[in-house]
C-alpha cells in the first residue's frame, strides 16, 4: 500500500520518493525525535520516557539529534480532548495508509492531528495540506490541525475538494514509482544533504520519467 510518507516524499523529490520504495531509508531525525516526544507527553510520560520509546523504536537512535528535538519541544497546550493516539487511518479503494500522531475532539468535532517542527510566516506547508488530504480521504475528515512542536502554533487545514483531487494525482504518480518508473532528476537545496544524491546524479534518465 502506500504510504503517506510516500506522498510526502514524492513533494520533496520525485526521486527521493522512488529511493525510498525502492531501496528504503532508516535515518533519525529531529521529526522522528518529536514525534516520540508528543506522543509521549499527549499520554502524561516525560521526556526520559520519550529517550527509551524512540531508543526501542528506531535503530538508528541519535541522542544527539534526540537531545537537540528536546531541547526546542513546546510541550503543546491544546485545549482538545484525546480520542486516540498513534493512529493509522487506511483506505481500500484508494490503497493507502495515513499515519496520524492523534485524533482530537474540539468543540464536539474530530480531527486528525500532525506534527511539524516550525510553521511558515503564514498558513501550513505543502507537505501538511497533503496529509489533510490523505487524512480526508482516508478516514473521511473535513479538516485536519497542524501542531508545531518548535513553537507551539495549532493550524487548520480545510480538506476541500481541489485538496482531494491533488492527494489522489499524488496517488495516482506515486503508484507509478512504486512500478519502477524512474522520475526526471530535480535539483532543489534538498540535494545539499540528501542520502541518495551519488546514486541519483549516476542514474540516467528514461524516457517514460519526462511524463511524471
């Protein structure tokens, strides 16, 4: 099936979205540290807590990177009720699994919640509409919150139906990928640090990939 981190990876990099359905990555990083934070904190655990969950979890475990994600955490204060936690909402028709840190209730509605690390001057990024989007179609939410761990901002995404139609193209190339169709390298400053870039400057490009 496919993954949200697909998707999400798909709008980094096409390419970056084939490396990893393709050969797979394990890294830890400072989303991967936060996100054991949250979940740890949202169930009333500290932060030595959060060390051995992600230690358990990730082999790659960085107390460095660790260390760096603690020290710039805002513990969220959000004024929702918890529904469920680590939740993973899946979809048959559309074959795909939507990751979300956790379901609240706000005023007597349900949303999926995700977690950034720091928020543009304005609105969410790309990469959170699209999780809104897959979480819309997924578990058929109309709008999703963004909870910035960097510095505690809580922001809304409506679902709407040009969103959907934008996850679902999304789908529909990412499914291309996954039967190996190599897309058109795409310089962007994610290149500077990416794990893949010997192999993907080696690559040579098909004809098929000028069409994704």
């Amino acid at each position: 099936m496919i993954k949200l981190s697909h998707l999400t990876s798909y709008i980094t990099c096409p390419r970056l979205c084939y490396f990893r359905i393709h050969g797979g990555e394990e890294s830890f990083t400072e989303f991967a540290a936060v996100r054991e934070i949250y979940l740890s904190t949202r169930q009333g655990f500290d932060i030595d807590w959060a060390r051995k969950r992600a230690k358990a979890l990730h082999q790659t475990f960085d107390e460095t990177v660790f260390e760096s994600a603690a020290n710039k955490f805002v513990y969220p204060q959000i004024d929702c009720k918890t529904v469920d936690i680590d939740v993973v909402l899946k979809s048959e028709t559309l074959d795909l699994l939507v990751s979300v840190e956790e379901i609240v209730e706000c005023n007597g509605e349900k949303f999926p919640l995700f977690i950034s690390l720091n928020p543009p001057e304005k609105g969410v990024w790309m990469k959170e509409k699209i999780k809104a989007g897959a979480a819309a179609l997924a578990g058929n939410y109309r709008n999703a919150l963004i909870y910035y761990a960097y510095t505690g901002d809580v922001r809304s995404v409506e679902a709407t139906f040009n969103l959907k139609r934008k996850v679902i193209k999304l789908i529909e190339r990412v499914k291309l990928v996954q039967r190996g169709y190599f897309p058109e390298r795409k310089e962007s400053k994610y290149c500077n640090y990416c794990s893949f870039i010997e192999e993907c400057v080696s690559r040579a490009e098909t004809f098929a990939s000028k069409f994704l």
